[in-house]
DNA sequence: GTCTATAATTTGATAGAC
DNA sequence: GTCTATCAAATTATAGAC
C-alpha cells in the first residue's frame, strides 16, 4: 500500500486541492485562499511550491485536459469496424468522465475562455486528437454502400455531442426532468449503449 | 429609422456592452473597467445606472438565459407529429444560437456555477420548459409501433445535445477538424436538416 | 518546509466637482 | 448625467521568524 490518504506529499495535497477549487470554480472563480483551506494549510505554502496561481492553475490544467482526450487516438487509428469504434469511444468516454463529472465543464469552459492557451499548451501538436482515420474510414463506408450517406464530419460531431453534453448541462437535466443525482448517473450508464445503438441505427442501412 | 446606432442611451449602451463582457468572459473574469471601456464611459455611470456589479450581471444574464430557451414550449406542446417537432426544435434552437454564439457558453457557465441562481431567478416556475408532453407523444408513438423503443428521456437528450453541443465546443473542433469560422458556420446551417435526418433514421421503423 | 504578518496589487464602489 | 479622483475591500504575493 504505497503512498495511501495521509502520506501525500505536500505538493500532491496541494494539487489535490487545485484540482478540486479549480475544476469547480473555474480559473477566475478560485481563490488561493479556497485552494489553502481545502489543502488543510496557508497561502504562503502554495508560492513556496507553485510560485503565483497562474503556474498552479496551469499545473492542474494540463494534467485535466489532457484526461479530457483520453485513448481517443488509440481507437480511432485501431483497426476495429467502425460499428465497434462507436461503441468503445461512447462507452470508454462515459466511463472517464463519470469518475471525473467536473472534467467536461472545467476544460470547455477555459477553452472557451481562453482558446489561444488551450491551443498551444494542450494540444502541442502532440497529444492532439488525429481524427483523420476514421474520418476516412467513414467516407470509406458510405462509398462501399454499407452505411448511408452521411458527412464524416456531422457523424464525429454527432458522436462526440451526445456523449459529453448530458454532463455539462446537468443541472438542467436534473431541474427539468425531475430526476435525482443518482438517476442521473444511471441514465449515463443507460447511454454507453444507448449512444451507440441511436448512432448505428441512424446510419445502418 | 427609430433608435439606431449613436441614439442608443446610456442605460442601452452599458447593457450591450455588459452584454458582451459578461458573455464571453463570465460573470467572475468579467471587470467593470472592461465594461466601462466597451461602453466607451467611466466605471462610475456603470455604477450610477446599476448599482453593482451583481446587479448588472442580473440583469444581463436573466435576459441572455430566456434567449436561451426559445420558443421550445410552443413546439413541444404544440398539436404536430413527432417528426415535426424535432425538425422546428432543431432548425429554430439553431437558428437562434447562430444570431448569439456565445450564447450556449455563458448561460452552461453560469448554471454550473452557481446552480441555485439558475434554478431560482431563471426558472421562476414560468418559464421552464415543459417536456412533458414531448416525452409523453414520445411513449405513445413507440407502443403504438410508428417509431423503435427508445427511453422519451434519451430521445430528449439527444436532440439537445446535437444541436447545443457543436457551439459549446467550437474551439475545439476548429482547430482539431481545420475548419474557419466560416466553414463552421456553414456545417451548423447544414446541421439544421442533418440533425433531424440522423435522429429520425435512428428511431424510424 | 511551514507558519504569521504584512506588503502590493487589483478591483469594486463612492464622493464630490461640473 | 457624467466625469475625475479616491477610497475600501478583496486577493495575490512576499518577508521573515521558527
């Protein structure tokens, strides 16, 4: 049982605490002071190890945003059908995100905020997403006649859209269908099939 | 030629100009001076004319928020079929958003924020959007074999996360996809007729 | 390394002249 | 109503003792 609860280091116990304050707050929303408290220790602290909040909050931000794509390239270059690419991205996606539900508003919404940062320090042009296989694979289909005409460009934003929106509007879901947090999470179960059944139905011939 | 351009007044100038503070930065990485200088004024009117910053926030963003759920009772309780009642949701949500793009983001950001505001301001018990009786036509038309099984809840999801999604995460497929701004603009407008298309493949019998 | 105390900066808000 | 100047509060960041 290496390096359990209370024998963190004291910059993991900070990163740990970033991480919280950050991804529900947002970068201008947190305050050093919220990250401290939850950290269970001082402002000075976090300076002596992260310098000044902007080096913290990228810290934590990169190691988020990256979680966000996660072996995305790695099923979209395998050599799967396309039926089965479908289904592991839907269902390995939902299974990240549901261990890390702040995950999808906390990157969108500093991309959004702030894209250039995004742009570069993400995506160094390195871990970026390399949807072009299956973009080909999927115009590929069409053309053999074993899916209908469909642009490959609607089918990934489709694919990616009924995934990962149900999270970052949650709070309307929960409020206008009247359905509790726990509901909640087992109609995102539900979707790991449901998605690719909808998807595969939609284009099937 | 009433009220155009410069004969806007001050109390005009300084909610257009909050309007687009606000919306592309947030309500915390928003400034007053920021709002000042957009309006072309000093801190002090800002303050004169609203208070605080809370305030003006208010008011901007209960206005924005409505925006954001249009005319969505009028199609779901109206007397059309299903399929109708995707294609109007669909092609006037987007419609809608294309003319405030930023839309989306600031009203997502704010709900995930402070949930309590959203609930209690926004959704006065007026104006919340009904789905009931979508979800209900949904169960119906499903017993009665017109369209496959599928959860009236999923469907509902779907259709929302289709349309909204692709604005919420446009940085990112810009620049993972190589699309400009006008290219994208152009795939939402074809997205007012392939989003309909692919749902009503995928539960058409 | 960690703390307390304090400085420095940013930012929201007001006072008072015009 | 609108401005300049200024204050007050919040927040980041550092100095210095232990």
């Amino acid at each position: 049982m290496v390096n359990k609860n209370k024998s963190k280091t004291t910059e993991e116990k900070i990163l740990a605490a970033a991480r919280k304050v950050f991804t529900t707050k947002g970068m201008t929303g947190a305050r050093m002071q919220d990250i401290a408290d939850e950290a269970g220790m001082n402002k000075a602290l976090l300076h002596y190890y992260f310098k000044d909040k902007d080096k913290l909050f990228e810290n934590v931000f990169l190691a988020e945003a990256q979680k966000f794509f996660p072996k995305i390239n790695a099923i979209f270059n395998s050599e799967e059908t396309l039926f089965d690419k479908i289904r592991n991205f839907v269902s390995e996606y939902i299974d990240e995100i549901l261990s890390n539900p702040d995950l999808p508003w906390f990157v969108l919404n500093e991309m959004n905020r702030d894209p250039e940062q995004f742009l570069f320090k993400v995506w160094g042009k390195e871990n970026l997403p390399k949807p072009a296989k299956l973009l080909a694979q999927v115009e590929q289909e069409v053309k053999a006649g074993i899916i209908k005409p469909i642009s490959p460009v609607h089918l990934l934003m489709n694919m990616i859209s009924l995934t990962i929106f149900p999270f970052v509007g949650k709070p309307m879901f929960l409020y206008n269908l009247r359905i509790s947090e726990k509901q909640f999470r087992e109609i995102m179960e539900q979707r790991k099939k449901e998605i690719p059944e909808f998807i595969i139905n939609a284009i099937k011939k």
